[in-house]
C-alpha cells in the first residue's frame, strides 16, 4: 500500500500574525494575505520561525500562521 499523508484544512485567521514568523510567501508576494486562501494554505506548510530558523518555535510547538498569534508564549507583535 502506498503512503498517503492527509492534511486537516487549518481555518483562516485574520489576526496579525508574530513578527519573527516567515514563509515562502513572504518573499514572494511581500506580505501574505491571510484572507486568500492560495496564500494562507501554502504558508502553512512552508513556514519557520526566524527566531529558531526551524519549523519548531522557541516554545517547542510547530510552527504555522494559525498558531503564531497573540496568546503564544512566545509571541511578539509588530512595533
């Protein structure tokens, strides 16, 4: 049997997002639009944490533009 990996659809978030998380997008279009849903699913599976540079954040939860947001431990907003 051949693997298959499923994916849940992760759901929008229009809240701003933490100023050290980066995507693909970012250096594509400038500033992923959250509200777009090409950009929101394709950021969600090419994200990192600048402060880390790896997929996992400096508390140790996954990375992604759902989760980065205010209320994480590690969460900082744009000054």
């Amino acid at each position: 049997m051949a693997y298959k990996r499923d994916f849940q659809p992760q759901p929008l978030t229009l809240l701003p997002p933490c100023m050290h998380l980066r995507s693909k997008a970012i250096y594509v279009t400038g500033d992923p639009d959250p509200r777009t849903p090409e950009e929101a699913s394709s950021t969600r599976f090419n994200c990192w944490c600048n402060r880390t540079q790896y997929v996992i954040g400096p508390d140790h939860v996954l990375v992604e533009r759902g989760t980065c947001i205010e209320g994480r431990d590690c969460y900082e907003g744009r000054q």
